[in-house]
C-alpha cells in the first residue's frame, strides 16, 4: 500500500495559549482516517507536546531551558495522544504512540532499521502510528525544527509516496508574508538552489520551534528519495486531501531524478559527523567526478577524535565535498594521512586499503 505522511506543526496542533484546535485536529483525523478507508497507509507526526504542556501549565510563553521545555512536553505530550487516539477512534481507526529520539534515525543503522521495521508492522496491522520526538529525555532534538526533519525521516524510512507538511501559512513565499505585503506564493519548486535568493528565515510561531526554511530542508531530503513534498496550509479545510489529490494550493516539490538510496540518504541527513577530514585537489575532483573511495594518499589534515565506523565530514579547500564512513579513528589517520596504501597497511597491518569506501560516502 502507499504510505502518506502528514505532519502537523505546534501553530497546527495548538493557538497562541496552548489550547488544542480542536476543529482543525478533527478535520486533520477525519481526512486521515478517510485516506485510511481507501487503502492508504497514513503516518502522523505531530509537533504540539510541549505547546500543550504550556497550556496546562498556565506558562505565559514557550520555555527557553532544557528542563522547562522537556517538563512542559512531559505534561502535554500523553494529553496531547490522547486527542488524535480520540478523533481517529471516533472514524474505526486504531492509532499507536511512537515517540523516537534523534539517537534512533542518526545514531547506529540497526537502531535506524528497527524504528522502520516498527512503523512497518503497525501499518501492516492498519494502525495509524501517530509518531512525535520523544521531548522528555531528549536534548538538541527539541530545537531541532519542529519534526520537520523527523517527518522527512519517517517518510523516507517507509518509502513513502507523498509528505504533506501542513503549517499556518498558504506556502512558500518569496519573502515572509507577515513583514512583506509584496510577498508571493511560490506554487512549485523543482530547483532548490534557485531558493538561495528568497528570503526564507528560520522564523517561529509564539509556541513552535521549526520555520519555512527547516521545511524547505524536509521537502529537499524527501524529494531527494523519490519522494514529493507539499507544504500548505492546515488551517484550511480539505488540506490534507487536496495534497494527496494534487489539487489545491500549496508549494509542491516534485520528486528528484538520480535518487540516492536509503542508506546514503541516512547518512547525508541523519548521521552527524564526529569529525573533519581535508583533502587534497586530485582526491576531491575523483571523489566528486569519479565517484571513487577515498584513499589514505588524497588526506591532508584530520581534525576531531572520531573512531572508525563515526561518520566524517569530508572538505577540500574550506568546501564541503561530502560525507562519509571512515574506516580508521582519527589517530590512526593521522599516523597514515598522505601514505600510499601499500606503507599504510605497512604501518598498520589490519588496516583498510580505503580511508572511506566509495558505498558508504555521499556527495554534499
């Protein structure tokens, strides 16, 4: 079956007091559990645990500490479930909490897999898994975009046909409608790098966290995996299915050609680098051009305290050339950095004859 995922951002899901809009949730659910009837696999994922945390908790205005705003999602996020368990009870749906951390999409493959393998057996199950950050323990996460790029993780976990991310405005603009009255609406985006000239700021509602520019890098790596974005608005009714319809208004971003797999996708926009390694001119241009592995020979400085198996920014001349898995810690580079292979695996017997394999790196 195709699998959509909606995602509902704090300016959705909560007003300006952190009360529930209850009107739009149950427009949201009942559009969800109507994809639902149909055969549509239909994953959620909701910002809002912590704007509603604010609401019962009387707070004047979103925290700024990590302990007041994981306190605030520890209040509101089971309250918070407990309205789209409600609504989509309310249509025959059964619905699953899935709380993930950003350990579980960026930290060991396995952990990666087994949060897809998750999700998978509840659709299988015709449960609509209703999937948010896990505020509570986590730490950076919680600033990390408002689940925009969890949203875009899920989507790409599950193969999915379609990411609908529904904000409180009509789209992408050229320019922020609230402070430009000649702003317009951008209907369709096919290159992301003619973006760089609009003003797209990482701006925020009283009680969310994300902006147009982290959906901007949600729809980028989804159509990155063959898979379409839309950003409209979740005010409106109908949303939701004018997306999936491909009517309505809204940005759309039509999947891209030269799709990476899941793998490398994980690894462009899940793993965090735990270090930097600079390379010479003839390795960068056969890294990019080549698309070869990186040898010893082409390395010219190593900087942080990775351990082989960490994922390494890989950089020529101050550029960003890609990213990769190393195959050495960053001591052992450091001992065989500019060595041919033969006096690298000379100096260290069990090494490998690539710093980075080819598989396991992807382009900037």
């Amino acid at each position: 079956m195709s699998t959509i995922v909606v995602k509902l951002g704090s300016s959705i899901v909560a007003d300006d007091a952190g009360q529930p809009r209850a009107d739009v949730l149950a427009r949201v659910c009942a559009e969800a559990a109507a994809l639902h009837a149909a055969g549509r696999d239909v994953v959620v994922v909701t910002s809002g645990a912590i704007a509603r945390g604010v609401g019962v908790m009387g707070l004047d205005a979103r925290p700024r500490a990590i302990d007041e705003l994981q306190a605030a999602s520890a209040v509101g996020q089971g309250q918070l479930y407990r309205v789209y368990d409600e609504l989509l009870r309310a249509h025959g749906v059964h619905s699953a909490q899935v709380l993930l951390t950003f350990h579980d999409i960026s930290g060991e493959r396995s952990h990666y897999l087994n949060a897809r393998q998750t999700l998978r057996k509840l659709l299988d199950w015709r449960v609509v898994p209703v999937v948010n950050e896990n505020d509570t323990t986590a730490t950076d996460e919680i600033t990390f975009g408002d689940n925009d790029f969890l949203a875009a993780q899920v989507a790409i976990l599950l193969g999915a046909e379609l990411l609908v991310l529904l904000t409180s405005t009509d789209g992408l603009y050229t320019a922020d409608p609230r402070l430009d009255p000649a702003a317009e609406l951008v209907s369709l985006v096919e290159d992301f790098s003619a973006l760089e000239a609009l003003d797209i700021r990482q701006t925020t509602t009283t009680l969310g966290s994300g902006g147009m520019r982290s959906k901007v890098v949600a729809a980028e790596m989804a159509t990155a995996a063959g898979i379409p974005a839309v950003v409209t608005n979740g005010l409106a009714p109908g949303a939701v299915a004018a997306a999936v319809a491909g009517e309505g208004g809204g940005t759309r971003f039509p999947a891209r050609q030269g799709r990476y797999s899941s793998f490398k996708l994980w690894l462009k926009y899940a793993k965090p680098a735990r270090g930097r390694i600079a390379v010479d001119a003839g390795a960068a241009r056969a890294l990019r051009e080549g698309g070869t592995s990186l040898l010893p020979v082409g390395i010219v400085e190593v900087a942080g305290g990775f351990d082989a198996g960490d994922a390494v920014d890989v950089v020529h001349d101050g550029a960003d050339v890609g990213k990769g898995i190393t195959n050495y810690s960053a001591a052992e580079l450091k001992r065989v950095q500019g060595l041919k292979s033969a006096e690298a695996r000379a100096l260290l017997p069990r090494a490998s004859e690539e710093a980075i394999h080819r598989d396991y790196f992807v382009l900037a």
